[in-house]
C-alpha cells in the first residue's frame, strides 16, 4: 500500500504562520491598489521578493542549476503560482467585495485537493479529507456571512477571475511537486518569482504604463509587507510545507485566510466583524482537526 501524505505538528504550525501571513497580505494588497494598477501591484510584490530570495540563494551558496528544464519549470511555476492568480484577483479585489473575493479564494483548497488526488496516488481523496474541507469552507462561508454567497454571480466577470485564480493555484501546486520539490525550497522559490518577474514586468509597463516608484509612504509600507514578508518569506514556508505535507494538504492554507484577512480588515480598515465570524472560526477548528486525522480516529467505532 502507498502510504498516504500526513500533515506533521511542524507543518502544521507553518500551515497557520503562512495562512496569518497571506491574510494580512489580503489587505495590504487593496491598500496598494489605491494608488497603483493590479499588474504593478503583481510586478512590485515578484520583483522585490526575487531580489531578497536571490539574496537568500548566494549567502546559503546555492548550486545555481543550468538544466534548461529547470528553467522552463520555474518559468511555467511562476506563470501558474504567481502571474494568473496575483494578477486575477488583484484585478477581482477592484470590483467586488473583499468577503467575496475571500469566499472564492478559500476554493482553491477544494481545486488543490482534487487536483491532486487525480495527479498522485498517496493524496487519494479520502472520506476523512473530503469531509474536513467541506466543514473548513462551511466554517469560511460562515465567517463572512450568508448575504455574500447570496450575491454570488458567475456572470460576474471578476467572480469568474477569482474562480480562475483559484484554478490556477491548485494547479501549480500540483506542478510544484511534480517538478520542483527535488530543489532547495530558497532556490525554487526565488526560480519561481524570477520566472514571474520576467513576464510581469513587461506586462505591467504594457498595459499600465511605466512603473513609477514615486509612490505615497503608505503605498509602500503595503508594497513592502505583501513583497518582502507575503511572498519572499512565505514562500519559504510554502516549499516547506508543501515538502513535508503533500499538494493537497498545503492548499488548506486557503481555509485560514479569510477569517484572518476579515480581522486585519476589521483592524487595518474600520471593517466590522460581524458575530457569525466566531461562528466560522469554530466550524474552520473543527474542519482542520477533521484533517488532521486525530480527532476523525476518535469518531471512528474501534475495529
């Protein structure tokens, strides 16, 4: 029998550190879209995390590898992890609301199990993790509130970009594994914002004109928390997490986000914290103890 990826009490306690870390980034992001345009926004946060993990690279003394394949698959990883989904739902954040954006964000734990469940044959979709990723996105629905799932519309064309980021996601995560968990997580993370940068960049002069750093303190302070503590440093802990604990299990993060994005919010920009949010925490507690598999073998009747 293959046996099956387990999330270890070290990957779980950077399964939270890294959920805390993007969700804040939640907001951090929609402070800089104040002043700056979704594809700057995207090429700010891979170029100067790429900067800081090269950085990382050269003083661990790195081998840098010359495989022209290692290349490519930084190239397609930064377009899948990075590019789609930053860009998507940077733009999505500028149309719809932030609770909403959260709710179809917390979706790519759903992709992300499914997808590897039909890629590798040790993250099978079991009973036990399909069951605790149901209560985990009852728990997140719950948080933000029944009135946003009402509002949601397919027709929306920035619901749809969220969706598709999302999609996105779960399938770099799966291309990660595949192709570049072999590497030093400091080295595939920094190849992976290289190959985002190299396309972001252009991108962003092309369709929002060139990239100006004369921007308002407060800008910058979002810049360089989503850039430097949201990316570089998270993707360290991402490439950790995703070496000890599998694919589907790391696109869990996803369910911790928005409750933390919705504290941030309620701290950072006056937002309120409606009391159906305790409600969702507890429920998205009991969906990540489902996971974790401890307390699904209590339920369990002895055999």
């Amino acid at each position: 029998m293959i046996e099956q990826k387990t999330i270890s009490g070290s990957a779980w306690v950077a399964l939270v550190l890294l959920g805390t870390i993007w969700g804040a980034s939640f907001v951090s992001i929609r402070i800089a879209l104040n002043e700056i345009g979704p594809l700057t926004s995207v090429a700010h946060r891979t170029f100067w995390a790429m900067l800081v993990l090269w950085g990382v690279v050269f003083a661990l003394r790195i081998k840098i590898p010359r495989d022209l394949a290692v290349w490519r698959a930084f190239l397609i990883m930064g377009l899948l992890n990075n590019v789609i989904p930053f860009s998507l739902m940077a733009w999505g954040q500028l149309h719809i609301e932030s609770g909403l954006t959260s709710i179809l964000n917390a979706a790519t734990a759903i992709f992300g199990v499914l997808v590897a469940a039909l890629c590798f044959a040790d993250e099978r979709l079991t009973l036990r993790k399909a069951f605790g990723v149901g209560l985990g996105f009852l728990g997140v629905a719950t948080a933000i509130g029944v009135d946003n799932l009402a509002q949601f519309d397919l027709r929306s064309l920035a619901q749809i970009a969220v969706i598709a980021g999302t999609i996105s996601y779960a399938l770099a995560s799966a291309w990660a594994r595949s192709t570049l968990s072999g590497l030093p997580p400091q080295l595939a993370a920094a190849g992976m914002l290289t190959g985002s940068s190299i396309i972001t960049l252009p991108l962003a002069m092309l369709f929002e004109g060139p990239i100006s750093l004369a921007l308002h303190p407060v800008t910058w302070l979002a810049i360089g928390y989503y850039a430097l503590i949201g990316t570089a440093g998270a993707y360290l802990l991402y490439y950790f997490v995703l070496q000890r604990a599998g694919s589907g299990n790391l696109m869990l993060v996803t369910l911790l986000i928005p409750p933390v994005a919705i504290t941030a919010g309620a701290l950072l920009l006056n937002e309120t914290l409606a009391p159906n949010a305790y409600v969702g925490f507890a429920l998205l507690a009991i969906g990540l103890a489902v996971l974790d598999g401890r307390v699904w073998s209590w339920l369990r009747p002895a055999v």
